[in-house]
C-alpha cells in the first residue's frame, strides 16, 4: 500500500503482510505522514474506501488530535460504486478543495512498477 501526493510521486509505501487492504494499513501510513508534517496544516486524502476510514476515526476514536485536520474523499472511479449519499458527502469533485484530482493516482504508481511485483513477490511461509 502506498500514501502518494498530489503529484503522484510515493511519500511512504507499507508492505502488505495480510490478505486484503485492512484498515490498519492506511492508519499507520496516516500516522507516518502526520508525523513529519506542521500542526496546522489540513491534508486532504482521496482512498477507494475513504468514508469507511473515516467512519472509522471517529467511532473509534482514532487520531483524535487529526480529526479536524482531515478532509477524506472516495477516488472518483471508486465513488461510483458507492451509495448516492457517500457520493454526496466525499465525491471529490463535489468539493472545490480537490481541484479536478480524480484519486487515483496509487492506481497509475502501481501501473508503473507492475513488472517489478512477481520478482519481489513473497512466496513461502515467513514469520
């Protein structure tokens, strides 16, 4: 999994050990980011699932200190496939902040290195 910029270019990669994209994935890539940025700056993050992450922080309780920080929004090509009222709340081109991203950028990075996955691909049982 990959926490990429506005500009495509990959700020933290995370290396998936379970099957599936699980939450705990995009938190600690959140978390990472967090870390190293000022206190008042506001990051906008566009994720396939992002209304389930955020759904998430705050009813767990997650971040607390990030909460108002964050403005989430579901990649347009993922935003589809949602409810008509997810659309609504985090479709990103319903929001003048996004511009006219369309999310998808982890999507084109992997493009890119998908030569590279079977010879780096884990086989075997590691612990």
């Amino acid at each position: 999994m990959a926490l990429l910029c506005r500009h495509d270019i990959a700020l933290y990669v995370a290396n998936m050990r379970t099957a599936g994209e699980k939450q705990f994935y995009a938190f600690a890539l959140v978390v990472a980011l967090f870390k190293e940025l000022p206190e008042w700056w506001t990051v906008g993050i566009l994720y396939d699932i992002a209304c389930q992450i955020h759904r998430s922080l705050l009813k767990w309780n997650f971040m607390p200190e990030w909460h108002s920080r964050i403005v989430f929004g579901v990649s347009v090509f993922h935003a589809y496939g949602h409810q008509w009222t997810c659309q609504l709340w985090y479709h990103p081109w319903k929001s003048e902040i996004w511009g006219l991203s369309d999310g998808e950028g982890c999507e084109r990075f992997w493009s890119e290195l998908q030569r590279l996955i079977p010879s780096l691909r884990v086989t075997g049982y590691h612990q």
